[in-house]
C-alpha cells in the first residue's frame, strides 16, 4: 500500500477502510484531506498495516543554529507548544512574536513555511530570518517563486498554490493567525500536510466568531499573555487620552439631516436597530429597494461626517509638535489626503507603492520626517520604530483593530512616554463606538 | 468578472440565475458617459457614473458596466512633473501649520522646479488613480459591451460554484486540455461531464469556483451546451446550495467566437480531409467530432465519419514519443468504442498494441484503406439491420422507405434488401399487401387507363402497384390506354 501526496489531498491505492478516508471512484482510489495526514499516519502505524509513505517530498534543510536568546515568557510560551507541536500563541504586539517563531525554527530544524499577511512583512520576516540562521530564504509571493527550507509567503499566494506547496515542509507558520479562519485562506491549512503547526496572533477573537475554527486548523490556543504584564519591562508604557470636538453647525444640520433620513427610513420598514446583522440586512434590501440605497447612502454621509469633521483636522493641528514623533491614523483615505496636503505630512495607503513606502518609512526612522498620516495599511505587523505619538482620528469600532494599532506604538525604544489621541466627534455614534471598543 | 457584490442576481425556487443583458439602453447610456468624460479625470467620471447610478433602477447594473468599461480605457497622468519627486522635495519641509508658511514653501519649490504654484499642487497627488486623466476608449460596441456583462455576470456567480455538469457538442479537446490544465476533475457518463476538484470529494467546496469559471468560455464557444451549477450562497446567515441552469438554446447574449474554420493539427491532416470529402461524399466527416469514454481518461479521437447511425473513428498518431504512445495504447485498450488508428510508420509499434484497425502511414494518410474501412461497416452494417428488420413489425398501410429506415435506424439500402412479409416495394414507397388487395377492390370493373391513374396518384403509387395485382396496361403508341388483367398475382 503507498499513500501519496495529490494536490492538496491524500491517496491510497488499495481498499483499505481508514478514518478520514473516502473512495473516489474517478481514479479509483482512496482520497482523505491533507489536514489529516499525522492522524493518518499514526493510525496506519499504529494498526500494524505495512505502507510506503512516499507523501512528503521535502525541501533538503541546512542545519538550523542561531544565537536567539528567548525572554522569560517567550520560553513559557515554546514549552508549552512543544507539548503538541502544535496551537496558537497570543502575545502583544511588540512581545517578539517573530523572534519565538524563529527559537521553534530553529529547535525543530526542519523545512519550515511561514504565512504572513502581507509582501511587506515578508520582507521583514526573510530579512530576520536571515539574520538569524545565515542561509538563503525562499519567497513565495506573487513578485518571486523561490522555494528554500525556509520559505515565508503570503495568505494569498499560499492559499492559490497550497495544492502544489501542501508536502514540501514539515513545520508550518501562520502570522497574524485570525487571518487564517477566512472561507478561502483555511484551505491552506487544509491542504498542506505539515504535522507541526504555529498560529501567532495578537488579537485571537474575529468578530464573526470564526477563530473557533483555528483548534481544527493548526491547534487550540495554547499560551495567551496580554500587554500590561509586559509593560514598562519590554513593552512601551503608554497612556490613552480621548478628545471630543464639536461638529461645525454646517456638518451639525448635515449630519442631522442624513440620521434624519435614515431613521425615517427605518420607521417606515418597521426596522428596528439593534447590531450589525441589522443594517446586514438594509444593505441585502438595497439591491431591489432604492429607498433603502438612499437610506444607506445617508447613513454613510452621516459617518463621512463624523469622521472627517472640520474640527478634528484643528484639534490635530494642535498636537503636532516636531520633538515627538507621530504617526496619525484615520479610516478614509480622503482624510489621509486632506491632511497630507494641508500640513504637508507623507501618507501611506494601500496605494502606495512599495519603494516609496520605504523610503517614508526610512526617512521616519532617521528623523527626517517627524510625522507620518496613513489609513489602515500600518495596521499589522511593519515595524515602525520610535513613534511616541499616536493619533487616531476615526475608527471602525473593532476591538482587534484597536489594539492592533496601539501595538504600533508599543514598540521599545529609547525610554520614552507613549501617548495614545482618540479625536472624537461628539454627540454622534463614533462617540459609542469608541466606548464599546474600551470595553 | 466583475467584483462579487456588482453581480445582479435573481433567485428562484432553489435556483439561481444572473440577471441577463438583453437590451443596449443602459449600456449605450454608460458609454455616452464615458465619452463625455474623455479628456476629464477619473474621479470626475466616478461622479457622473454614480450620477447615472442614482437615477437608475439596479445600481450595480451601472457600476459593473463602467467597470468593464473602464477596462477598455486608457488613462494618463495630467503633469510632466514626477510627483514622487513634488511629494518628496515638500514634505522634507513639512509638516507646516500656519497657512502662510505652507503658502511661501509651495512658492519657494514651484521657483526650483520653475513652474507656476498650482502646477504644484496639481502634482501633489497627480500619480493617484483617480487623478488620471480619461485619454482613450478602445472601440466597443453596446453591443459587445452587452455581452461582456453577461459572460462575466456567469463567471462571477460561478466563483461560488461548488461544481458544474455541462454537455457540449464540440470543441472536445480545447475543454479537455483546460480542465487538466486548471487541475479539475472530470468523471463523465460519455454524454454529461462532471468538473469539480480533488477535494471536492471530501466536502462541498467552492475551492474551485474561480476555475469553473475560467470554463466557462470554452463550454460557451460550442454549440448545443448545456451547464447545470451547484452554487453555494448565503440567504440569511446560512450558506445554502442553489442550482444554476443554463443551455445555448436560452439565447443569452454571449461574446461571439468567431474561429468558426476547422482547424487541423497539421497539413496531413487537412489534406485528408479534403481528399475524403471528395471520395467519401455520402460520409459526413468530422473534426475531433466526440468525446469517448476511456477508464479514467477520454479519447478525443482526430476524426469522426457518421451516415446513417453509422459512427467510425480515427485517430492519426504522428510523430510522438515512446511514452506517448504506451498511454496511448493503454487508453484505447480502455474502451469498446472501434477507432481507426492511422500510424506513422516510424514509430515503433506494431497494430497488435492497438485495439482496432491500424493503418500505416509515411507521408501521407492514405485514402483507400479508409474508403475500404468505411465500405465494410456499410456493408456490416446492412448485414445488422437486414437482421433486425425480420424483427420488426410495420403497422402503416403505405410508408415512404426513407421514413421508416430513419425511424428503424437502418439504411434505405437494408430496408430495400429486406423481404418485409406482406410487404412490397412500390418506387420510394412500402406498401401492404392488405393495401393492395382493397386497391383492386377500388379498381372494380374499371378499365379506363385515365380513371386508374386518379386513384393510383391518390396514394402516390406508380404502375408497378398494377402488375402486383395482376393488371398490365394496354399502350397505343406511347400513350397507355387501358388495363387488363394477367394472372402473375403472387
């Protein structure tokens, strides 16, 4: 009997009756899911039948040393994983996620492939990962195809090549895990073999719940340390501070009039508000009922208003100040415009291409820019050194948002007070999404 | 395809089906807009689509037509300056908060770049999308426009396909060869073809949506398809599988293939089939006419023949290599169909590997042994039917024999072969012997030759129907007379 690797399932070519495995009757054989590969191993090992396993076909790896030194909590965290070899770990923003998967690499010295959610933080993860261990790292993205023992991709191209990638390496890495549960991206997961598995994560919890798909996926949540036992120690010490402003009295009758709509609109279905399901299902409407498309549109005016209200632009210019370094965050990219050309700050969004990125990143980095306004892109993962001053002018009410842009701040460096601005305008619903995320 | 949440779609009892484009109106209204706007910027033709948008009926209708549209443009950048540069050379100097000192940096790099202020304003952002400037719309027409939309509503409703059935009456292995290439799976009942991938076997999954997809425009490019998908879609919260149906005789819009010539693998091969069609005239040939059912594989053989039920097949076998020809053999030993296997005879294979009849070739495909081929299924195939038409009962009185053969399958020469008990052929006609008898009923004391000929012409008989029931015809000259009796009934 041989069991073999078949794009991004599991063969065997006899009639044997195996868990996981069904008959497929269009090249008569037995198929199972990769997932389930060291189950499937282990069962046909452990029921004394004679196979050939000719599954995995791996990548030759070098000897893996480096001189990584683990904190206390790091170390916590890699025994526990080595219990199952598999499972997620949640750890702030800052903690050294990338240096404890790099400690597991290492330790485990087997071909490894690391999933990251975008081309930035492969590089910074091929860049440390060559740092540490001195060989060559493959990229697998849409830019290059180079496979080596350890590869980094991204969510995208690993999930469109799992069937061909799912046998080549034995450990697999997912950064920024609670990317993984999604429809599309779990199918690496699920078509990859690899019996050792590692989710990183600072913010575990989706709002649509589908993190409890990760225990099937790659393991349970196995180790969690939240920010305020490491703050001061290694992470930044930070403080939050909240500033309401006052809609213009013209965006005050706008904004009025747009909730005015809406609510009508409302009255008039006998709809009643009570979550995000709610206003899921105005938007399913809006595709027959045109009055619902307006009552839309006029929700969406109001929050445009909110969010980008004259009066935040002035209260930022008040806490701007070249001795700090700043980085300004704000939902709509319109509002990254305004602000960069009005106080000629850079901006990154996810337009901007990847050189100029760099070079605003840089420049940053050396002082030669004291502030940088950006949308979302700076979210995950890119390391921005040495920001003291966050500023966040609107946000969408997610918990894991939050956090995530605080950890941009949380970086260590050079002793310094970190300070967290909330603009918010009042008297509108941001003022409740702020306080729900607090929450 | 156009982005998931454009797609217009209608459900139905369990069914799904994208909103079809029948008409030009919208269309030609959103390529007025897009003419209007030549020469304007992106972001001003945004404008005037979500304008169009909110007077329309279906949103998303507008919105993915400007998408397809703007496909077709091109756009270009409205400043010489490099804006990175502009970008760079300012917020070095930057931030600023005073106005007027925002106002005298604009000034002082407006003077090193030696052009006007607003030039630099301008280019702050000029490298944007929406900043490009509407240069050029490459020729569509609202009607090819119209049917882009409809081919890429399928498409897009497809991406949430599970997996797909399809029939389609050619272009076999152009179909074959992007199922494989996309790494689908096919099982097939030699009619129907079932795509879905590995996995799929396993779970329900819309893993290969995106590839179903990229079928479609083959399944499309033939003619008699028909498509059954199973699609998987949210109503309410709970993902639900809907059946999406679809066949050429719906008479959708569709892009227009306009490779309609056949297409030959080689000079040989055309040269064959023009020579056959010459020889062979009664035959109709086809190009990679069907698909045959093979162990897990199928054949597409290079040629079809087909008269009268009849089905022959070849398939020309080149210059190839050894591991070519081993799958080859393996595959033709897979199934019962009979094809003809014409081999170059440098290859080293002798005609016991294969199944069938084996012809060789050096440099050309060589007429008579096919013609040979043909003429003994013919005759076999006579052979057959003479056998099965004993079988058959006949209930009509008089029927036309190429009706009948066609109705029985067989050939109009077997049916003429065949002795049908109480039947006798009668010019293009089988008539009753039953029939016959009440004719010389109806015939009576009559003898005028002009009376006789009005009922025969009644049933359509010609004179032969008069000899079987023992009359022959008097002549003066050349013109018939009258009848008289004989005694060579039976």
């Amino acid at each position: 009997m041989i069991i073999l690797y078949d794009k991004g399932t599991i063969t065997i070519d006899e009639k044997v009756n195996v868990p996981y495995f069904k008959w497929d009757d269009r090249v008569k054989k037995y198929r199972a899911e990769a997932l389930y590969y060291s189950e499937i191993t282990e069962y046909l090992k452990n029921s004394n039948l004679n196979f050939e396993d000719k599954v995995l076909d791996l990548i030759p790896c070098p000897f893996l040393s480096s001189t990584i030194k683990l904190r206390n909590y790091q170390r916590d965290a890699l025994n526990t994983w080595f219990w199952k070899r598999k499972g997620v770990v949640v750890m702030p923003t800052g903690a050294g996620k990338t240096i404890f998967a790099m400690k597991i690499i290492e330790k485990m010295d087997f071909p490894t492939f690391i999933v990251v959610p975008t081309l930035d933080l492969v590089n910074q993860w091929k860049k440390e990962l060559k740092k540490a261990f001195s060989v060559e790292i493959g990229e697998f993205t849409g830019n290059k195809k180079k496979l080596e023992a350890i590869t980094v991709s991204t969510y995208n191209s690993a999930y469109i090549n799992a069937s061909y990638l799912g046998n080549k390496f034995k450990l697999l890495i997912f950064d920024e895990v609670h990317h993984l549960p999604s429809e599309s991206f779990r199918q690496i997961a699920e078509m990859f073999v690899s019996p050792y598995r590692l989710g990183l994560t600072a913010t575990f919890e989706r709002d649509d719940e589908l993190h409890e798909e990760l225990p099937r996926l790659i393991g349970d949540k196995i180790y969690e340390i939240s920010p305020e036992p490491l703050a001061g120690e290694y992470l930044a010490d930070f403080e939050t501070k909240i500033i309401n402003v006052e809609f213009t009295e013209d965006e005050q009758k706008k904004y009025n009039d747009a909730q005015a709509f809406f609510k009508n609109y409302l009255l008039s279905r006998n709809i009643k508000m009570r979550g995000p399901k709610d206003f899921q299902k105005i938007v399913m409407r809006s595709g027959r009922d045109p009055e619902a498309r307006e009552a839309i549109l006029a929700r969406n005016r109001a929050e445009t208003l909110a969010f980008n209200s004259e009066n935040k632009i002035t209260e930022l210019a008040k806490l701007l100040d070249k001795d700090n370094r700043t980085i300004i965050f704000t939902k709509y990219n319109n509002m990254v415009y305004k602000i960069a050309k009005r106080f000629l700050i850079p901006y990154i969004t996810h337009k901007t291409k990847k050189d100029e990125r760099k070079e605003i990143l840089d420049k940053f980095k050396k002082g030669i820019y004291c502030s940088i306004v950006s949308s979302q892109v700076l979210d995950e993962g890119i390391n921005v050194p040495e920001a003291n001053i966050g500023i966040i002018l609107s946000g969408t009410g997610s918990s894991r948002e939050f956090i995530q842009r605080l950890g941009r701040l949380l970086r260590p460096a050079k002793n310094k007070k970190a300070i967290l601005y909330e603009i918010v305008t009042r008297n509108t619903m941001e003022v409740r999404t702020s306080y729900r995320r607090k929450n | 395809m156009l982005p998931k949440n454009l797609l217009t779609i209608k459900f139905k009892s369990g069914t799904v089906k994208p909103t079809y484009l029948f008409d030009n109106e919208q269309v030609e209204e959103v390529i007025s807009i897009f003419k209007e706007c030549k020469g304007k910027r992106l972001k001003y033709l945004k404008r005037e689509i979500t304008r169009l948008e909110c007077e329309s009926t279906n949103y998303k209708l507008i919105r993915a037509l400007a998408e397809l549209l703007k496909r077709k443009c091109e756009f270009t950048q409205t400043t010489d300056l490099d804006p990175l540069e502009i970008r760079r050379s300012l917020f070095e100097k930057g931030f600023v908060i005073d106005e007027e000192k925002r106002d005298s940096i604009i000034s002082s790099i407006a003077k090193d770049f030696g052009v006007p202020k607003e030039d630099i304003e301008n280019a702050i952002f000029a490298d944007l999308p929406q900043e490009q400037q509407l240069n050029e719309i490459n020729s569509i027409t609202s009607e090819e426009l119209v049917r882009k939309y409809n081919l890429s509503s399928t498409q897009t409703l497809l991406f949430n396909a599970t997996e797909m059935v399809f029939t389609v009456g050619d272009n076999y292995p152009q179909i074959f060869r992007t199922i494989n290439y996309l790494g689908l799976m096919y099982d097939t009942d030699g009619t129907e073809i079932h795509v879905n991938g590995p996995v799929s076997l396993l779970k329900n999954t819309k893993k290969y949506g995106t590839s179903l997809a990229k079928l479609i425009p083959y399944i499309i490019k033939s003619t008699n398809w028909s498509i059954e998908a199973k699609i998987e879609m949210k109503r309410g919260n709970k993902p639900r599988i809907f059946t999406f149906e679809l066949n050429s005789r719906d008479n959708i819009p569709f892009p227009d293939n306009n490779e309609d010539d056949i297409k030959f693998d080689s000079r040989n091969e055309e040269q064959f089939y023009n020579e056959l069609s010459l020889y062979a005239s009664d035959w109709e040939i086809r190009r990679e006419p069907t698909f045959i059912k093979a162990g897990n594989y199928v054949i597409i053989p290079d040629f079809g023949f087909y008269k009268n039920g009849m089905k022959v097949f070849l398939e020309v076998v080149g210059f190839w290599t050894r591991e070519y020809i081993e799958k080859k053999i393996k595959k033709f030993n897979q199934t019962d169909t009979k094809i003809i296997v014409a081999l170059n005879q440098n290859l080293k294979c002798s005609s016991l590997d294969f199944p069938g009849d084996v012809i060789f070739y050096k440099k050309h495909i060589p007429i008579k042994p096919i013609l040979e081929i043909l003429k003994r299924e013919e005759e076999r195939k006579i052979k057959h039917d003479i056998n099965s038409i004993h079988t058959i009962k006949i209930d009509e009185d008089i029927i036309n024999l190429e009706t009948k053969a066609r109705e029985l399958n067989v050939s109009i020469q077997a049916l003429e072969q065949t002795n049908v008990p109480g039947y006798y052929i009668i010019g293009k006609n089988l008539v009753s012997k039953n029939f016959l008898d009440r004719l010389k009923i109806e015939i009576g004391e009559k003898r005028k030759f002009l009376e006789i000929k009005k009922i025969l012409d009644k049933y359509k008989l010609t004179d032969k129907a008069l000899e079987l029931i023992g009359y022959k015809i008097i002549w003066k000259g050349l013109i018939p007379l009258k009848i008289t009796e004989t005694n060579c009934l039976d």
